[in-house]
C-alpha cells in the first residue's frame, strides 16, 4: 500500500506540475490537459445552466479562473500528502513522537507549502527532509506562478473589452461601422481607427493563444463582448475590400493588416474547442451603404465574394453562439 501512496502521489505532483508549466509558462501551448478539461466542462455546465439564467455566463470567467487555481493548489496539496504517506514513518509529531496520521500529513504538508512554519510534525530522515525542502519550493514556486497567471488573466480581459467597446463605438453592425467611416467623398478618416483596432486584435488573438481561458469571459453588454466585435469588424473589412466601389476603398494596406488580424484571432479557435457554424450568417446589407451615399458593386457580384468566404463567416458565426450571443448588429444598450 506504500508503494501505491508514493506512485500515486509522485503522479499527482508530475501532472499538476505540468498542468501549471503548460498553462503559464508555455506561450504557444493554450492550457494544460488538466486545465483544459476543467474549463471545457465548467463553461458546458454553465451553458446548460445559462438558457434559462443567462446572467450565469457572466460567471463563467472569474469561476474558471478560480477553480484552475484551487484545482492547482489541491492537487499539489494531495500529491505531498500521498508521498509523505509511502514513507514508513515519514513524519513524527514533535510532541508525542507519534507516527503522523493522515490529518497530520495534510496539516503538515499544508503549513509546509504555505511556509507558515509550524513546528508540530518534524521529517524522520533527511530523505524527508530534503522532500519537505521541495514541498516548501513548490508552494512558493507554483502558487506564486498561479497567482501571476491570474493577474496576467484578468489584465488580458481589460484588454478585450476595451477592444469590443472601441468597434462597436464605430458601429453595431459591420454596415453602420463603414457608414461611420465615410465622409461623403472617401474613407480616408477611418484609417486610423482601423489601424487602432487592428493592432488591439492582434494583441488579443496573441493573448487568446496563451490564456484560452479569455474565449470564457462572458460579457453581459452586447457593446463590449469581443465575440460581436470580431464578426463585426471582420464583415466591415468584407464590405470595404470587396463591396465598395474600387475608387473609394481605403488604402489596402490597411486593410490586409486588418484582415490578418482576424485571421490570427480565428486561429485561436480550436484552443477552446470552439466550432464552425453548420449554416451561413445573414450577409450584409448593400442598400444601407447605398443610402449614405456610397457607391457599391452588384448585388451578384458582392454574393459570389461572400460564397468564397462561407467557411469564414461560418467560424465567425460558431464564435458568437459559442458566447451565447446573435450575430451583429449589436443591441442598443
């Protein structure tokens, strides 16, 4: 049975030391097996939960963040407990002398991970202590990296809603966005807004990478959820490389930059296990950029684009439903 203790434990620590590497240290990696799982089952459960509770999305976030940390914490907690229980008599109580039983282990490996420095429980060879000496290492190590991921996490968060709130300041629907952007003669004033959230993309697609757990901070406004945003601004580029007249297109730099921002965050997909729609999303409306007065291509010509891009816009579509949103326009708030 000692044996089983000490493999099971030596299992725990290995796991869960990974788990913690993978998920904070490894940029390219997304979350860690374990990681991963939580998150996926939590964000079902909440879903399930949200068709009659919508405001439990908003939750899905900060609980998924809270139970990666505890799930790291426990089963460090665990793992520790379960070596020091495949000793003989790994740990004495200082007191009594007496072998420590399992509410001593957990006791011990408790203030030794927290380094509080009670001296109730001692090791009985410096095999244990040495191993004590790692408890104490781990503890500051990997609750410290958790701690950081945190931080790391929620800052990313700001970061996305700062970017929804500045598309969907443009525009609720990727035709208002444009009709925002024309000054009756051309484009050219919303360069530079393009530019601007262009470059937030890039930086959330980045960061989605690395936290997947981003795709689960639900928003509760419309206005400021990326996952209206993203479709938004990428329907926009659509109507402005391909719908508008040639002659009034902004410059197409821009664009492609814009364009390639997209992509980046469309690659961040899979990470979440976030799948393409079954059905195409409602193209946009022509005559809404007609009625600003701006000149357009045909009708069959701007539906023979959009056919090009069906796998595209069914991506973008599963990216609004998997955040239990509608596809653009927002709602007014």
């Amino acid at each position: 049975m000692q044996w089983l203790y000490l493999g099971l434990g030596a299992a725990l620590l290995v796991a869960v030391i990974v788990d913690i590497i993978w998920t904070t240290l490894w940029v390219d990696g997304g979350a860690g097996p374990l990681s991963r799982h939580l998150t996926t089952g939590t964000w079902r459960i909440l879903r399930a939960v949200g068709r009659s509770r919508p405001r439990a999305l908003s939750t899905a976030g900060p609980l998924i963040l809270t139970l990666t940390l505890a799930m790291w914490i426990g089963l460090l907690w665990a793992g520790w407990t379960f070596l020091f229980a495949g000793g003989d008599v790994a740990l004495r109580s200082t007191q009594t002398s007496a072998p420590a039983d399992w509410a001593g282990r957990l006791y011990y490996v408790a203030y030794t991970m927290f380094t509080s420095g009670n001296g109730d429980y001692t090791p009985t060879s410096s095999t244990w202590e040495i191993a004590s000496s790692f408890t104490t290492a781990t503890g500051m190590a990997f609750v410290t990296l958790g701690v950081s991921y945190v931080i790391t996490v929620l800052g990313a968060v700001s970061s996305k809603r700062s970017f929804a709130s500045d598309v969907t300041g443009l525009g609720n629907s990727s035709e208002e966005f444009v009709n925002t952007g024309w000054d009756g003669d051309s484009f050219e004033g919303l360069e530079r807004p393009l530019e601007s959230v262009a470059t937030q993309l890039s930086l959330l697609a980045e960061q989605h990478k690395s936290y997947p757990i981003l795709h689960y901070y639900h928003s509760e406004q419309g206005g400021r959820a990326s996952a209206m945003a993203v479709p938004i601004l990428d329907e926009a580029i659509t109507l402005l490389r391909h719908a508008v007249e040639a002659e009034n297109r902004p410059n197409e730099t821009v664009l492609t930059h814009a364009r390639s921002s997209t992509d980046d965050y469309l690659e961040t997909l899979d990470a979440a296990f976030i799948e393409p729609a079954t059905e195409v999303p409602p193209p946009p409306d022509l005559d809404r950029l007609r009625e600003a007065g701006i000149g357009t291509v045909s009708d069959d010509d701007f539906e023979r684009t959009l056919e090009e891009s069906e796998t595209r816009r069914r991506h973008l579509l599963g990216v609004v439903r998997a955040d239990a949103w509608y596809w653009p326009p927002v709602e007014e708030e």
